[in-house]
C-alpha cells in the first residue's frame, strides 16, 4: 500500500509571523523549548503515516533522547526504538523499551558487552547492523559470549557513502549467509539511511531518492530469497523520505528521527510548514555593535552544524522576536562558542529583550542539554529530561 502526501502547506502570512509562538517562560537563557502541542502533532502524524502504509514505525531515538518522548511514541504505536550508540541503546533497554535496534557498525565484541548483559536480563529484543565479515564476527562472538541469538540486518549503502555495502555488490549474498548460518545470530533483513536525502532541493527528489532506495533493497531481497534466505523487514529510515515521499510498496518498517521537532533543514527540504517546527531556542541579546546584535546562545548551543549531513545553506538559525516586541525575521549569522551573531538592518532589538532561535539541526540542539522545557499546552512548563545526553560509546 502507498501512503498519500499530504496537502501542500501555504504559509501566506510573513515567516516572522508564521513562527511566532506564545511568550517564552522567564527562565534563564539560553534554553529549549518544546512546544507540546506541535510536538504531539508531529508524533501522531508520523504513526498515521506509517500505519496507513501497512509498516511498522521504529523512531530513532538520537533526535530526543528522551524516555519521556519515546513513551509517547510507543503509546501511538511505535514497535521500538533505533538508536546511534550501545551506551545510547543501553538506556532505552533499561528503562523497558521492548525492541530496540542498534544502527551502529560494531566492531569490537567488548563495545557491546553491558549492553548484552541488560538485554539478557531484561529479555528484551536487540537487533544489530553489519557491512562486512569483521562486524559479523564480532557481534557474533559477543552474542556466544553472553549466552543470546541475535538479529543482524544487512547494512545497504543506498547512496550516502558512508556504512554500509552496495545492494548490487556481489559480496551482498555470501555476507548475509554468514549471517543466517552463524550459530548465535539470525539475519533480520535489509536496512539502510537515505541520508543523502537532506542535500534535496525539492519533493521530486525525494520521491526519486525514495523510490530508488527501495527498488534496490527489494531487488537485493529477491536475490537473496532466490538463494534460500528469508528477509523478513526492509527497513528503511530519514525524515525528508519519510515526509516528503509515499512510503514504497516492499518497505516493512521506517526510522524517522527528526520528525518529532523538526527544524529549519526540514523548513528548507519543504516537508514542514513553520508552524510544525515544534523546537527552539530562547535566547537574551546580551549586546549590540554597528553590524549585529549579540545573542547569548553560541556554538555549545546551536551547534555549527549547517543540516545534517553538512547539508543547508547559509547561518546557523532562523531568529523571531520571543517577547513580541519586533515582525522581523533575522539569520544567526556567525557564532562563537557562548555567542551568536545576528546581522540587522535597521534597529536592533533591544539589549535584555528575548528571541527564539529555529536551529538548523534540532537533534544536536538536544544533546547539548541535560534538560529540556516543554511548554505544555495549558501554558505551563514541565521539564524533559535528556535521558541519553553524553552516551558516546
């Protein structure tokens, strides 16, 4: 079954408008908000998605990191979580999450040792990734180590160049069947990330980068059938596919992870209104000279990252007056580590007075703090805790 894309979202009203929300908390700066109804918009919208295609939703949890949001998202009817790291993974695990795959090379059979322990302990599913004989191997020795029979998917490179092999490679057959026949490990399929996708410049070519990725697992699934093994999931995941493209038909299951936010990467790719971005910033300007005003929230808060995968244009944020005092929209313009400069014409904004900062990139936003603020939607502030923050092994 197809999923149907949603209607084009018009924003008529100025962008300064359009990404106006409700006056901040007093708290100190800089700080994350959340707004709870946006946030709920998007999860809700995510599983609809997914469900209308007939495919299971397995988020990654490295754009929150929070067992408070992941709660959410396995209530909407989430079947797990994918995580980046086994320290990452291990929380998730520990805190009851049923299914959690890690989409991470291993290497090194000791890198997943207290993760093992607590799988087995919990009884809990845990699913791994592998490219090449050496990650076979290691989980493997790992997975006899402790005692457990683990899923290992296929990593498919389907055309960021980063992990994984090549679906056409003929090194593709034999590596899965070291899987299937290993004695400690089942093979659970095909996965890879169309991470290339955030470099899009329209929804034309995320339908191709979509559909492509899935014509090359499907192909790869049936030779691989056709050689006696079973591939029960093609798994597939990145928020511009999953929101600006039909789910294709042969994909079981998607690991979006930027959905639930959002942020000014996914404002560019046009699978978000602003309205839907549902993360920002508070920030203070703390300073003003001849060219820009200066915010309180530099690099240990925004980060420098352009998009993910290095992809986006210019700045490092989109900037809207948080008080309501000005209708302009500004661009952080360049940073230093615990300062942001923003470029004005005009007037700047008054010195003590508060912006909202759209990020770039909402997921290493988060994992800068160990906190975050939700605004819930009666107007009062709840704190989320970053559960995973700092998980880097």
């Amino acid at each position: 079954m197809q999923t149907v894309l949603p209607e084009t979202k018009l924003t008529p009203e100025p962008l300064s408008i359009a990404l106006s929300r409700p006056r901040p908390a007093d708290l100190p700066t800089p700080y994350v908000e959340i707004d709870e109804h946006r946030l709920a918009r998007n999860l809700s919208g995510m599983q609809v998605r997914a469900n209308a295609a007939g495919v299971m939703l397995r988020p990654h949890i490295k754009s929150h990191k929070s067992l408070a949001i992941m709660g959410r998202q396995l209530a909407l009817g989430a079947h797990g979580a994918t995580a980046s790291k086994p320290d990452e993974a291990l929380v998730f695990v520990e805190a009851d999450v049923p299914s959690v795959t890690l989409a991470y090379p291993i290497v090194r059979p000791e890198s997943i040792g207290r993760l093992l322990r607590s799988v087995k302990d919990k009884g809990s599913e845990l699913m791994l990734i592998a490219a090449h004989e050496t990650g076979v191997e290691a989980i493997g020795a790992a997975a006899g180590a402790h005692g457990l029979r683990l899923g290992v998917f296929l990593k498919a490179d389907v055309g960021l160049g980063r992990v994984g092999i090549k679906p056409q490679d003929p090194r593709a057959l034999p590596l899965a069947d070291k899987i299937a026949r290993h004695p400690h490990l089942t093979f659970a399929g095909l996965l890879s990330h169309a991470g290339h996708s955030y470099a899009s410049k329209n929804t034309s070519d995320l339908s191709l980068i979509a559909s492509q990725e899935a014509l090359a697992l499907t192909e790869l699934a049936g030779r691989l059938r056709q050689a006696g093994i079973s591939v029960s999931s093609i798994s597939v995941g990145a928020t511009p596919t999953c929101l600006g493209a039909s789910i294709p038909q042969g994909v079981t299951e998607i690991r979006p992870g930027n959905y639930a936010f959002l942020d000014r990467t996914a404002l560019r790719l046009g699978i978000c209104a602003p309205d839907d971005i549902a993360l920002s910033v508070i920030a203070t300007v703390v300073a003003h000279n001849d060219a820009h005003f200066i915010l309180d929230a530099g690099s240990k808060t925004l980060t420098s990252d352009l998009g993910a995968h290095g992809s986006g244009g210019s700045g490092f944020g989109l900037v809207v007056s948080a008080d309501g005092e000005r209708e302009e929209t500004w661009e952080v313009e360049r940073l230093s580590e615990e300062h942001g400069f923003v470029r004005f014409a005009g007037a700047p904004p008054r010195i003590g007075s508060r912006v909202r900062v759209f990020p770039n990139h909402a997921c290493v936003v988060v994992a800068q703090f160990n906190s975050v603020s939700l605004r819930q939607t009666d107007g009062r502030v709840a704190q989320i805790r970053i559960d995973a923050r700092g998980c880097q092994t």
